[in-house]
C-alpha cells in the first residue's frame, strides 16, 4: 500500500491518501495504485511516481522479516493476498483506516 505525499495533480486525491499497489513499473519507478472508498468503490486507478508516494504496509512471508538490515523493494511480492484480511475485508480495511487516523 501506498500513501501520496502531495495532492495527485488532475484528480481528487490529496496527500495522505492510501492505495493499494496493483503494478510495479521496472525498478519500482512508478507504480499503478488503486484508491477505493472504505465500501470498496473504485475512486481511481493512477500511475505514481516513487517521488510522489510511500509505502506504508505490505503484505509480506514472516521469513522476510528476519533480515531486517535493509528495506526490501516491493516487487518482488507475489501472490493475490486473496483471504489475508479475512472475511469481511471492508470491515477490516475500515478498521486499519481507522487505526491510521488515532
């Protein structure tokens, strides 16, 4: 996931705004990202820059964490993290959105 550090220019999306990285370009240069609304409404679908963004979470094997020297690019990720926010993922969602805002 990924949070724009600066209002995203042609769009209603401000600074602060979290997405979820669906493509990362070559070299993690820029980066499709997802914005949805907290009952999962597509708002936008915008290529990022790295230098306009920042990852805040990423769903990771726990086995990356033993390394923790450097941080570890994005791209190498795989999978579709399909059931990873159990069942209900807007409820789970909204309550990490929530979290974020205390």
């Amino acid at each position: 996931m990924m949070m724009l550090t600066s209002d995203f220019p042609g769009t209603h999306l401000p600074a602060g705004d979290v997405g979820t990285v669906i493509h990362a370009h070559s070299e993690s240069a820029a980066y499709e990202v997802e914005f949805s609304t907290l009952t999962g409404e597509t708002v936008a679908v915008v290529t990022v820059l790295s230098s306009q963004c920042r990852p805040v979470a990423a769903i990771v094997p726990i086995v990356d964490f033993a390394d923790r020297s450097r941080q570890r690019p994005l791209l190498p990720l795989k999978g579709t993290g399909s059931g990873l926010s159990g069942e209900d993922s807007r409820r789970t969602l909204r309550e990490l959105r929530d979290e974020w805002n205390r």
